[in-house]
C-alpha cells in the first residue's frame, strides 16, 4: 500500500500533462497592454487574490472548495494566454478556445487521431461560470469568442484608468497604421 502511495504522489496518473505552460508564439506581435497583464496573471491561480475570489464563491454558493490543484494549473497556463491573444479595443481574445488548448498543452490526442480540449473547457467554464472572470458568447466552449469582465480586472490589479488609457493607445496605434497604409 505504501508503494503505491508513493508512486502516485511522485506522478500524476490523472492527466496527460500535470504542467501546462503556454508557449509564446514566434509569429505574433501581441499589444504592449497584453504583456503587461501576461506578467500580472502569471502564477494567479496560486495567489492571495484568487484565494478571495475562492472564499466569494464559497460565499455565495457557486463552489464548495477551491478549484482542485490540477484545474488551477490548467486555469493558469489557460489565463496566459487569453492574456496573451487579448484584443484591449473589443475586449475579447483573438483565439479559439481550440487554439489556445493546443498552445497551452491542455490538449490530448486519442489512438483514432481526434484532439480533445476537454481539460481546456473545463478550466474555461469554471472561469466563467464558478468565478465569473471571463464571459463566453455562446454555450459551445471550443468556438465562443471570450471577454473579459471587469471582476478580472480587479482581483488582477488593473485599474479602469488603465485599462481606458490602453484601449486609446490601441485605438491610435490602429489609426496611425491605417493612415500609414493610406499614403
């Protein structure tokens, strides 16, 4: 009994990978803003802030205890990078869910070849719907688009100041493109 307990603590058998990181990109130029809300949800699941929002939804009824320590993991590399793909002026993510899972690590093949972002949807809806950090258009997880609510923002530490002033950064550095491409 006490082999198989110390196997089981060493190795996770629950999951394909008990360590997913998002993997930056090469070929996109993600805005300043983004990066800069990359470094504040790094390790945010994991942080005095996300253990309050914990204790709000034991509060209010919508969870029981905190997420297990897997699913925070999988909401971490999760959050990097719909931080990463964040689009300030519409205030969504630019990629699917789909995208983001493979990026991430969250995926898993099976023998017949399909991917399956179950892990990914799981930590999405418990965002949403558990915590209330991001909001989905649709019910269908892998093609809704995903914003961002203002809850986020808060137990992240950025200000609606801040936030505006990047959106009209944005919206310059857009226009000024644009009329540079007009000449």
């Amino acid at each position: 009994m006490t082999d198989h307990n110390q196997q089981s603590s060493c190795k996770y058998v629950q999951v394909n990978n008990p360590e997913p990181v998002f993997t930056v990109p090469q070929d996109y130029t993600p805005w300043p803003f983004s990066l800069k809300l990359m470094v504040k949800a790094n390790g945010f699941t994991e942080s005095f802030s996300f253990d309050i929002a914990s204790a709000m939804s034991r509060r209010d009824g919508i969870r029981k205890r905190k997420p297990p320590f897997l699913r925070r993991r999988a909401m971490n590399a999760l959050l990097m990078a719909m931080c990463f793909y964040y689009d300030p002026l519409s205030n969504k993510v630019l990629r699917s869910l789909r995208e983001i899972a493979l990026e991430c690590g969250l995926a898993t093949k099976s023998l017949s070849g399909e991917v399956s972002i179950t892990r990914a949807i799981r930590a999405l809806e418990s965002l949403e719907k558990d915590f209330e950090f991001v909001a989905c258009s649709s019910d269908c997880y892998s093609t809704a688009e995903i914003f961002f609510t203002p809850k986020l923002f808060e137990f992240l530490g950025v200000f609606p100041l801040s936030l505006s002033e990047a959106r009209l950064k944005c919206l310059a550095a857009k226009n000024s493109g644009r009329e540079s491409a007009d000449e």
